[in-house]
C-alpha cells in the first residue's frame, strides 16, 4: 500500500509549477479588450452627436428663413417690449394696470409712428419724384470724372459691335419684370402687415406682465431652482431693457445732431435726414455707408460746387465719429459693449437670413443673446466672446 501513487494534489497559487504569468495575462488582456470597446463607443457616440448638431443647425437655418414671415413679427414685438417693460413696471407703481399701461403705450406709440410717417411721405415723395432730375443734374456735375469711364465704355461698344457685325444678329428678348409702382405697393402692404402684427403682439406682451415668470415658477420644483429663476429673469429684462433703451437714446441724439447740421446748412428736408439717420444707425457698418452716399447725392443735388456738396456726408462723418468713438463707449461702458467681430458676423446672417429687416434687429439680438449668456453660468463663455 506504500507503494502506490500519491493523489494529484490541487494546484495553488503557492505552488512553484503553476503558471503565473499566464493567469496574470488574461484579465490584463480583457481588460485591454474592454477599453478598447469603450473608446471605439466613445467616438461613435461622439460622431453621432456631431452629426445630429449639424442637422439641428441646418434645421435652425430653414426654419428661421422659411418662417420669417412669422418669426420676424415675433422677435420685434419681444424687443419692444423689453423696451417698454420699465415703462409698464413705472405705471403699475402708480396704481396703473399692467393692461392700461399696455394700451397707453401701444396708442402712444402707433400715433408717433403713424404722424412721422405722415408728416416725412412728403418729403419722400418728392425725392422719389425728382430722382430722374436729380440723377441728371449729379451726372452733370460729375461728367468731368466720368470722361475716362465713358471713352473706355464706348471702346467696348465698338468692339462688341465689331464683333457681332459678321454674323447673325441674335433676337433679343426683353422681359419686363413687375413696375415700380407694383413693387413698392407689395412693399408697403407688406410692411403695415407687419407693423399691426407687432403692435398687437406687444399689447398682450405688455398686458400680460409677468405672467411667463410666474407660469415657470410654478414648474420648477425646487424653491432654490424658483429663486435662481427670477433672479436669472429680472437681471436679464434689466440689462436688455437698459441697453435697448440706452442705444436707441444714442440714435435719436445722433438724428437730431444730424438734423441740427443740415439745417444749418441749407440742406431741404432736414428732419428727413435726422430720421434715416436714427434708423441707419441701428444698422453698423452699413447704415453709415449708405447715410454717406445718400448724403453725398444730396449734396451734389443741392449746392453748385463739389466742394460744398461734401459738406453734408463730411459733418455726418464727424458726428458719427464723435457718437461712435466718445459717446457710446461713455454712455454704455465696456459691460454692454460688443465685440465689432462679432457684430459683423451677426450682421452678414441676419442679412442673409431676412433681408434688410434682419439687418435691423441683428444688433439687438446679439446684445440680448450677449446678456443672457452673461448670466448663465454654463454659457458664460459665450458671453465673454461677444463682449469686448
């Protein structure tokens, strides 16, 4: 019985003929395996969100140009009143309805517009009416300068003609698109659609006070999220309602500036000008370049020499200057000072987006978009770009 074989004892981690570095290696190796995994989904995932933020974008973007018609009226009548908002909130410490204070404020200002309009159509009119004769009388005056255009032009002609003289001449047909008169009636029809649309949108946005507020107290859950949600909303209708109030302040300055001067010198239609000066201005960048030209024709209209038809885009080149370099930067500080980059970017899409009526409100919604930003705390970043 000694003689028989021992029982196979169980292998042990202690034991000297186990192979260690083969058992280390498998769960090393999983391991290596699992990582990998995870990355690989990682960067799927991250493709895929990529991806569905390029759609949302270009999403963003058909929507915003398909549905201006909609959205403009919208956004306009939103401005206003983050405008008229202080106005409102002054009215109810007087014991005035929030609903009262709406319809003093939307009268009083459809009366303004509709009697500057009124009072300035005439004015237009005539500059429209005369524009054939104005254009005649500047080209006149400008035929010096032209002499080396006109030569080289007629040298084209003769070689087009000498060209075109061998072979057949090809029929031309002229399409005539819509009149002017057609056009600027669509225009106008267009625009006193848009005009009641904010005006009654504004109404119940100043009627209704604070009510959204008040509707997004009652979701949120928590009285920290509640508090941290008016705080967030008053300093943001705050900080936009001062910079609307504080820009549009600047412009009127800068109109009546305009108008002092041209009254001084002589040019007709100076409230005219004043006001496509206020409104210009909320146009950077454009806005001056047109006031410049238009300016300019003015002047070579009006005044016999070129050097006095300078004189009205050179006094408006001084006050802008004067505006833009000393009393804005005074007025409204570096806190609500935007980054000129960034304004022209914003400025180039809204253009693209809706036209010239982007061209209007681009400016203000990048500062309110600013101003929300700066107080939310995860798009603060944001916020420090656009500023200055």
């Amino acid at each position: 019985m000694s003689d028989a074989t021992p029982a196979a004892r169980p292998r042990s981690v202690l034991t000297p003929d186990v192979d260690v570095t083969a058992q280390a290696t498998t769960p090393d190796g999983a391991l290596t395996d699992l990582t990998k995994l995870g990355d690989a989904l990682r960067d799927q995932v991250q493709i895929r969100s990529i991806a569905i933020t390029g759609l949302f974008v270009l999403a963003l973007f058909y929507t915003l140009y398909f549905a201006r018609v909609f959205i403009l009226p919208v956004l306009l009548a939103v401005l206003l009143s983050f405008l008229f908002s202080p106005v409102v909130r002054a009215m109810r410490r007087i014991r005035i309805p929030d609903a009262l204070g709406g319809a003093i404020i939307v009268l009083t200002l459809f009366a303004g517009i509709a009697f500057g309009a009124y009072e300035l159509s005439g004015p237009a009119q005539e500059w429209v009416a005369s524009a054939p004769a104005s254009m005649a009388k500047a080209e006149s005056k400008l035929r010096v300068l032209r002499k080396p255009i006109d030569q080289v032009s007629k040298t084209a002609d003769q070689v087009a003609d000498a060209t075109n003289s061998g072979g057949n001449k090809s029929r031309q047909v002229e399409i005539k698109g819509p009149s002017l008169s057609s056009r600027l009636f669509g225009t106008t029809r267009e625009i006193v659609t848009v005009f009641f649309e904010v005006m009654i949108l504004l109404y119940f946005l100043l009627a209704s006070g604070d009510m959204f507020l008040q509707k997004l107290i009652k979701v949120l859950p928590q009285f920290r999220d509640k508090k941290k949600a008016v705080t967030i909303a008053r300093e943001t209708e705050a900080s936009v309602s001062t910079y609307l109030v504080t820009v549009t302040l600047i412009n009127v300055g800068q109109g009546i500036a305009i108008f002092l001067a041209m009254l001084a010198i002589g040019m007709p239609n100076p409230a005219l000008w004043g006001v496509l000066a206020t409104l210009m201005e909320f146009v950077p960048y454009v806005g001056a370049v047109v006031m410049i030209g238009a300016l300019a024709f003015a002047g070579l209209v009006t005044f016999d020499t070129p050097g006095h038809a300078l004189v009205p885009p050179l006094l408006y080149l001084v006050v802008n200057f004067v505006q833009s370099n000393i009393v804005s930067p005074f007025v409204m500080g570096r806190r609500l000072t935007l980054n000129p980059v960034a304004i022209f970017i914003g400025l180039v899409f809204w253009l693209w987006i809706w036209g010239i009526p982007g061209a209007f409100i681009a400016v203000p919604l990048l500062a309110t978009f600013k101003i929300f930003c700066d107080h939310i705390e995860a798009l603060a970043p944001i916020g420090e770009f656009l500023g200055k």
